[in-house]
C-alpha cells in the first residue's frame, strides 16, 4: 500500500511539474508578445490600436489562463473525492459479519474471560493470533504488553465482537460470547482508548453521553471517587464548560480524565485501557494513575500499555509477540526470567527514563 501511495504522489507531482509551468510559459510568453506587438503598433502610428487596448488584452490574458489552471487544481480536488467517496460507498456495501443472533440478555457479568486457542486474520492467510489461550479471573487487572503488531488491541476487538474469530472461542462467565445479545455484552464493557472523541458538547454532557439514567449527581460524586472533581471545577463553569469539537479547549491528559469518568459512571463489569497513558504530561498522569487504581477496583480490567510502570501492580502481566503469548505472571516474576522478553523490555524503557 505505501508502495503504491509513493508511486501515485511521484506521478501527481511529475505531472504538476509539467503542467503549471508550460501554462506559464505560455502564458509569459503571450503576455510579452502581446507588450511587445502592441507597443511597436503604438509607436508606428497605428491608429487602430491604442494604450487602453494594449492593456486590455494584457488582462485578458491573465482572464484566460486563470481558469486553466483552476481547472487543473479542481481535478485534483475531484480525484480526492472520488477515493473518499469509493471509501465511503465500500462501507456502505460492505455485509455484515457480525451476527447479532444472541439469545443471553444480562444487566451483569462477573467478569471471568476466557479465551481458548483463539485465531484471527484481518487479511486471509496473515494471522495475527495464533492460538491464543488466556484466562482473566473476576475483578482481575491483567495487563497485555509487547511490540506494536503483537495484537494486543485485536483481543479488545474480538472481546466486543466488533470481528468474528476464524478458531477457538471466547467465554465470559462460561457462555460464548456468540450467545450473548450484542447491546447486552457490549453495555457491560467499557473501553478507554489513548485517542479520545469528545464532541462539542459540555463535559457533563460528554460524560453522561445524554444517558437519562446518569444523572449530573452521579457525575459529580464518581468524580470525587476517582479525583476528577476538582480538575473539573477548575475550568470555566465547570461540568457546564463546552470543550468544542473534538475537545480541542483541553489537554490531552484532560480528555483522557473525562474519558475514564465516562467509563467509571456507565459501572461496566468489565474495563478495558487501551494505551490510556500514553502521550501525557506527568501532572495528568498522576491523576490518571489514580484515577486508574480507583476505577479497576472490584471489577475485570485489562489494561494495554506500553509503559510499563504503570502495570506493576496487576495481577498479571500478559506478554505477547507475533500473535502469541510468549509469557505471562506477575512483574516480580516476570523479571526474575533470566533473558526474558519483558525483563529485556522493562530494563530498556528503564534506562531510557533514567537517561531522559
């Protein structure tokens, strides 16, 4: 794919380079034709042409090229949006594979996970889970660390069903995930990721997500919970404060806050964080850290993070690579593996802080 991307902008470039600077020419030329002609008319004593006419047909000149190569400019834009629109109509066309035929309603889970020899492809014949068995206990905090690729954020897809697995099967409280409603299975997990979407709304409104059942005191004392209260009331009428699209009026660590008090005040069974401590200042991640301790209380989190003081504590740490899990248990006894994978990959990032 980025093979063809480099060969498609070196073509739209050769042919810009072509044609912007013959229509210049061109036009450069005609301009100092028409100057040139005109002039010498002039001083012959042409009666019939005159300065007004001289400047004139200058500005016809100009009158004419313009367009061409707005023309040209409009074809690129015209390009543009027919790949954005094949984008959007594959969408649209596309079938869909996730089956909501679930026949399992539930207002709780307890929150056991299992996965059994688990195997997924996004493209046929290029796995990225290779037979993946993982068991995570009720109200457990496993982490799942490892390289990008490793497919880490693939098991959070499956785990919501937004893909179907090709072999094996996943079982939450000892059901198939198949045999849970989606509305039902996906109203029970929460999801933090590291790129927040806020919308032009108020914080209030962006927590609650217009949830009737949510209401501005539940927010307010799940704040105070988890340490969010105070940053709140910081800004400028406080839950009533509207952080425009895409919250651009608040730091990134800021979005991440509002994002684990919209998780925390939905009480999902299970939890998941996906990189949510990443790209943050140090200020924003002591809040988050705790924000973090306080919403993983009591219930099944699985955290996904490529910073690994912030996983220390969990009860297990997951260590995957090329789709498999190449080993798993506590931090004390994960770095007592003499060459290990995560003790070569905690001793890095550590001694890359120290340096920094």
């Amino acid at each position: 794919i980025n093979h063809k991307h480099n060969k498609a902008w070196l073509k739209n470039i050769l042919y810009n380079s072509i044609f912007f600077p013959i229509a210049d020419i061109i036009s450069s030329i005609t301009l100092g034709l028409v100057v040139y002609f005109g002039a010498l008319f002039i001083i012959n004593g042409d009666t019939e042409t005159s300065v007004g006419q001289l400047i004139s047909f200058n500005m016809y000149i100009s009158m004419l090229y313009n367009p061409l190569r707005q023309i040209a400019d409009k074809f690129n834009v015209m390009q543009m949006g027919i790949v954005a629109a094949d984008r959007v109509f594959e969408i649209l066309e596309s079938d869909v594979e996730v089956q909501n035929d679930g026949t399992i309603h539930t207002e709780k889970l307890h929150g056991n996970i299992k996965l059994e020899d688990v195997r997924f492809s996004y493209l046929k014949n290029e796995e990225i889970l290779k037979g993946i068995n993982l068991e995570v206990k009720e109200a457990e905090t496993v982490a799942i660390v490892g390289a990008t690729g490793a497919g880490k954020s693939t098991i959070i897809n499956l785990l919501n069903r937004f893909y179907e697995i090709q072999k094996g099967s996943i079982l939450i409280d000892g059901h198939n995930v198949h045999d849970y409603s989606l509305t039902s299975i996906r109203k029970q997990i929460a999801v933090v990721l590291q790129d927040v979407f806020l919308f032009a709304d108020t914080i209030l409104n962006n927590i609650t997500l217009n949830n009737p059942n949510i209401t501005r005191e539940d927010v307010i004392a799940s704040a105070k919970k988890i340490g969010v209260h105070d940053f709140i009331m910081t800004l400028p009428h406080g839950y009533d404060y509207n952080v425009k699209e895409r919250g651009i009026m608040l730091s990134s660590g800021q979005r991440q806050l509002i994002a684990f008090l919209r998780a925390y005040v939905s009480n999902p069974s299970i939890l998941i964080l996906d990189e949510a401590t990443s790209s943050i200042d140090s200020y924003s991640e002591e809040l988050i850290q705790n924000a973090t301790d306080a919403i993983t209380k009591g219930r099944t989190s699985i955290v996904i993070a490529h910073r690994l003081a912030t996983i220390i504590n969990a009860n297990k740490i997951v260590v995957m690579d090329k789709g498999l899990i190449v080993e798993q248990g506590t931090h004390i006894q994960l770095l007592n593996i003499e060459g290990g994978y995560y003790k070569n990959l905690y001793d890095s990032q550590f001694s890359v802080e120290n340096v920094s």
